[in-house]
DNA sequence: TCAAAAGTGTTCTGGATACACCCATGT
DNA sequence: ACATGGGTGTATCCAGAACACTTTTGA
C-alpha cells in the first residue's frame, strides 16, 4: 500500500501522557521502546494518526493497544511540531493528558506483552524524542487546571475519603493544605455527595466515604459556575 | 514534484485568529476565500505546514502571506482534527490566536491583494470549514487567558489611557467593570509605568498616559508571579 | 494504653465589591 | 457655562490563611 501527494507531509502521531494516582504519589505511565530510534528507551505511549480517524480517536486506540487502558478521562494538551523532534523525518504530534483510576490498572499495564511501568512523575529517566518536554507541559497544565475544574477525581475510585482527596491536590500542586480549611473547601462546593459508608481495614478511626457529585457539577458547569479548591 | 508514503497521511494546516481592538470593539481579522470549497466565503487566514517548517513559523508565514502582519504575539490555541471538517480531504490543523495592536495595521490588511477585514467578532458572517468553531474557542480563551495573564497589552498601543485598557478589558470580558475598582487594581499590579504625557486632540480633560512594563513582568514571572485583573 | 489518623471552629487579614462626587479641559 | 470624560476614597463583605485540640478505632 502506497500513496502519493504533490507535496511532502509531516507525519502527524498522538502521544498521551498517563497520570495516576498511587497512595500518594502522582505516576505517569510510560512504555519501552522496542524499536528504533530511542530502542530501550522509555517513552509516552503513543504513535501515527490514520488518516480517517479522529485525533481522539487516535489517542484512545493508542492507549487501548499499547498499554490496555480505555475509557479513561482524555483531554488534548498540546501540539508538539518542533524541526527534529524525530530523527528520522518530519513528525507533528498533538499531545493528550489522560487521568486513570490508578487501582484498577496497575497490574495490567505492567503485565502487558510490550513493557509498561509507572513511574513517580519526578522520577522519570530520560525519554525518548521530546516526551520529557511534554511531560512537563503536561504537569504545568494538570497543576494549573486541577485548582478550577474538578478534575481530580478521576484519578480517584468512586469511593473516597476527604484525606485521599486532599492527599491527591498535594500531590499535584506539590505542596501541602491544611487539613481543615481544605475540608471547608472541599465540602464547601456541594459537589462531594457524604456516603453511609467508611474505609475499611484500617488500623485507626475509619474515615468517611465519600464520591464525587457528577451530576450536579454538569448541571452548574451549564450556568456558569465556578469550582475552586 | 511529488512524494509518496506506505500510509496516507492526513494533510496539515495552521489557522490563525486574529484578535484586534477597535475603538471599544473587539475585532477579528477574516479573509474571503478565492478557491473551493467554499469559494466567496469569509475564513481565518491559515495555510498547509511546509514539511520543513516549524508550526509557529508556518503561522507567522501564512499571516504574513495573507494579511501582511508580522512581529505580532501569537499562541498556539488547540488541533481541530474532526473527520470531514475539510469537504475534501482529511486535514488536521493547528490552530493559533494572535493579538495585533490595530491602529498600525487597519488599512494595510484592508488593502492587500487578497480581502482582507475585520469584523467585530460577536458579528461575523457564517465561516468556512469549522472556523466558526475555532473562532469561539479563541475567545473562550482569550477570556480566560486575560484574567491571569498581561497579554491585553498586545492589543493597545504602546502608550494608552487607563480608560483604553478597562474598555479592552470589558470588551474582552463582556462585561462593564466598576472604573475605581480597576484602576486600582491596574495600578496595583505594578506593571504600568505612568508617563509624562498626556492624551491629544480630546474634546475634553485629557487622560495621563501609561506604558507596559514588560521587563519587570518578566522578572516576575520567573519567580512565581500573580497578576489578575 | 498507645499510636494513628479523623474530625472540628474561630480569628484575622486582605482583596473584591459597591458606591458618588469633584476636577480639568475644550467648545 | 456646559458637556465630556478624568480622576479619586471609603465602608462593607467574604473568602483565604493561620492555627491546636479532642475523638475514634484497632493493635
């Protein structure tokens, strides 16, 4: 199969930067390169766009195959088109960030057939490409949108305690709260739904459960909200 | 000449929205197709990415080429990749938004072989392709960007009133601001250098003139800045 | 009874908002 | 003199920040 155009054209590939959360620490998920250039090296997931298939799309089946993810919170970050950004040819990469319930996959990822691991997201070794450039783009842009759109959540199981949530903006605004005005804030929004439930096996008091009002932060995102932490 | 590829690939362009402000109007610069599709209709000026070209340059070339603007402030904005945005082919494009200070470049883009006009942006004529989309995205995030980051400057003269600079901000924000409650925040910023000047030919009290301060802004923004208006 | 984390209230401060009048200038 | 926009100060309110102790539970 071969095609040909009155002009060259860059390549153009998807390439996601995959938080997640674990315990306390904020992971991106990244995958061995099999092949060259960057053999061995450790890179986003990621790869060409088909030529009838949404960017979306793209970055979805991406995911799907290279590290068994789906159905995860999916969002364009950025688009990478830098003049050597690959050393074999030209290539433009437009750059997701997605948030994954961390629990659920760790395993999976791991376990795949192509080698993928998580990593602490200040503890990466040196990508492949430009991926180190767009893992930072990636956190300045969850760093910024997490304090006014309640994104965090997905990198949480449905059921959560105010600590784990608490724990999860520390970790991404990388400095601690206090406990009880983020509390205040946290409940202040309306949008955590109080569940009959706590934690369990846990060797202290048990917390609280907690989840996230979906339903309610759609309908006030319609009339201009405002959601802060 | 001619090149081929194993896969197709999907065609790359770039789009440009460009904002300036006139008068009290925020205005975007449009021009009129003269090929198909969409032949007579008015769109954003844009172009294919050269395959040795990165993409910012590609957007400074076609602004160029198309309205003769250059040297102006330009972001890239987001990738429109939708299936069948382009009636004939798939094309993805990178889309950008710039900010021009309009008194310098009002009649030269009025004027060039190409149509070229600007429009008040709250009434522009049905767009080709998925321009109207791009367009609302812009603004989105130029009302966004504004609250945060000093980049309405871009858009005024190099010397303005402190009345130019909260009708710039009402413009953008689509809302009337409380004229005290804004110069003392504007002047609060630090970032505005009063001058030895004054407004001429005014049929009436003439206004003291103010500058930017880019270079202390850039000292701080190094640093952890905070600017909002 | 101890360890570990859950849970809770008040004070203070600073920025946001709301609001109305006098001033300078050109016609 | 008058019309036009330039320029200024104060009171109120609310959200953010700072801060420490008691409670519950399992080991």
């Amino acid at each position: 199969m071969s095609v040909s155009y009155e002009h060259p054209r860059p390549a153009l590939t998807v390439d996601c930067v995959v938080f997640g959360l674990d315990e306390a620490d904020l992971k991106v998920l990244l995958i061995r390169r099999e092949l060259d250039p960057f053999r061995g090296r450790w890179a986003l997931p990621g790869g060409f766009v088909r030529v009838e298939e949404a960017l979306d799309d793209a970055a979805r089946r991406e995911l799907a195959e290279e590290t068994g993810l789906s159905g995860v919170f999916l969002e364009q970050l950025y688009t990478f088109g830098a003049l050597g950004r690959d050393p074999r040819e030209r290539v433009v990469s437009v750059a997701y960030y997605a948030l994954v319930k961390l629990g659920d996959h760790r395993v999976k990822a791991a376990t795949d057939a192509r080698e993928a691991a998580w990593f602490a997201v200040d503890d990466t070794p040196a990508l492949a490409f430009d991926h180190d450039e767009i893992l930072a783009v990636a956190l300045e842009r969850l760093k910024g949108k997490v304090r006014y759109r309640p994104i965090g959540f997905e990198l949480l199981p449905p059921k959560f305690t105010l600590s784990q949530l608490q724990r999860l903006y520390e970790a991404i605004l990388e400095r601690p709260l206090d406990k009880r005005n983020f509390r205040k804030k946290a409940l202040g929004t309306g949008l955590l739904v109080e569940l009959d439930e706590v934690e369990q096996d846990v060797a202290h008091r048990a917390a609280r459960l907690y989840r996230f009002d979906r339903r309610k932060y759609e309908r006030l995102e319609k009339d201009g909200f405002s959601f802060e932490i």
